[in-house]
C-alpha cells in the first residue's frame, strides 16, 4: 500500500518557484487501479516518479508498505525499484540491438537470477503479452503495439506488486491503444498489482477504478461505477 502525506515537490525555475506538487496526500490500496489525469505541467508525471522512487519529495513521505522512499538510502531505493516496482513509458525504452526475448531479460539481472532461468522467464512474460512468436525478433521488426508489449513483459518479468504506466499509449493510435490497454487490464486481474497510469486520455480514463486530477500540483480523487 502507498500512503503520501503532504508531499511537496518545488523546484526553481529562474527567479520563480514551481510548485510542482503542493500537499498531496494519498492512499493507494495493494491491487488498487489509478489512474493520473490532469492539464500538462499539472505535476502528473511527478507524482509518477515520487510513486516510483524516480525523485525525492522537497518535503513530506512516500511511503510504500510502511517504507518511506523520500529517506531511504540510495542503494536500498535501487533495490526496492529492482524488486517491487515496474515501469513502462511511453517511449518504449527497448534497446534495438536485443532482441524481444534479451530486453526483457534485462529487467531480471539486477535480481541475480541464473541466465537459464532469466531465459525461461522472458519467454513466459512475452508469451503472457501474445509474444511467444516474437522472442528473437528486435525492436525494429516489431510494430509500434508489439514493441510497447515486449515493455510491459519486461516491466513484469520481475512480477513486481506495482507497475507504473506514464503514458503507455501516448505513441499509438485508438486501435492499438485500445489493444495495449487490453493486456495491461488483463495482467492486472490476473496477477492482482497496484497499477497506477498517467494519461491525457479521457477513454482511457473512464476504464479505471478510480481516477485522480492534478492541478497545480493539488489532487483529488473520485471513484467510479462500471
């Protein structure tokens, strides 16, 4: 479970302060769906990264099963994000000289997990995406949908208890959005993780759980029927 309290995020920008997050207090229950929205420069993609262990409050706690991440030491934060966190961007971030299979299996060397068994899993996560044909194909032979499913095996290879989406759909158009969001619907039901998504996408919106609305860096929450 993630609670923050009055967590702020400001930052300089010339004479001026940006206020980047201003106060925002929030729980996300274990298997909960959230999604982000609000105007760009709102403070979404920050409190994605504040969630992630990306960047550290100015003041205020993240905390993420009673650990909180805004004090933890470097090395151990890079051990929670390695074992507990999954990230997929918008920008698919996949290495184009590994294949399908290798770039997933990226994701499981910080967990020293022997080669054998990095293998067998990768297979199994693109398998769990409709890749199983695609294992040795690069990204460069793979459409712009297929590439973002080879980063979602690769951010739950590691079968982590939250993924974290900034924009995972931003680069695609409605059908292959709505086949992406399709298979991230469909892991999280059947594997149960906290899935958090920022997205500009009101469709997109409307299928979540519950959705919260940042401006100037002040958010509120509202759950949803259906």
């Amino acid at each position: 479970m993630y609670q923050l309290s009055a967590v702020t995020k400001s930052y300089r920008r010339g004479k001026d302060t940006v206020h980047a997050l201003d106060g925002v207090d929030l729980t996300i229950e274990d298997g909960d769906r959230l999604v982000i929205k609000g105007p760009t420069g709102g403070g979404k993609s920050t409190l994605l990264q504040m969630l992630g262990g990306l960047d550290r409050p100015t003041a205020g706690s993240v905390l993420l099963d009673g650990t909180d991440l805004a004090t933890l030491p470097e090395a151990r934060l890079t051990r929670v994000r390695a074992e507990k966190i999954g990230f997929v961007f918008q920008g698919f971030n996949l290495i184009p000289t590994l294949t399908a299979q290798e770039n997933v299996e990226t994701a499981l060397v910080p967990l020293g997990l022997r080669a054998a068994e990095r293998r067998e899993r990768a297979a199994e996560a693109l398998e769990s995406v409709g890749l199983g044909e695609r294992l040795r194909h690069v990204p460069g032979e793979l459409s712009g949908g297929q590439q973002q499913r080879v980063a979602i095996a690769r951010a739950l290879v590691k079968r982590p208890a939250v993924l974290l989406a900034d924009e995972p759909t931003g680069n695609l158009d409605e059908s292959m959005r709505d086949e992406v969001m399709d298979v991230l619907e469909n892991l999280w039901q059947e594997h149960a993780f906290t899935f958090v998504m920022v997205t500009h996408d009101s469709v997109l919106a409307k299928r979540a759980h519950r959705v919260a609305t940042i401006r100037a860096g002040r958010v509120t929450v509202r759950e949803q029927v259906g």
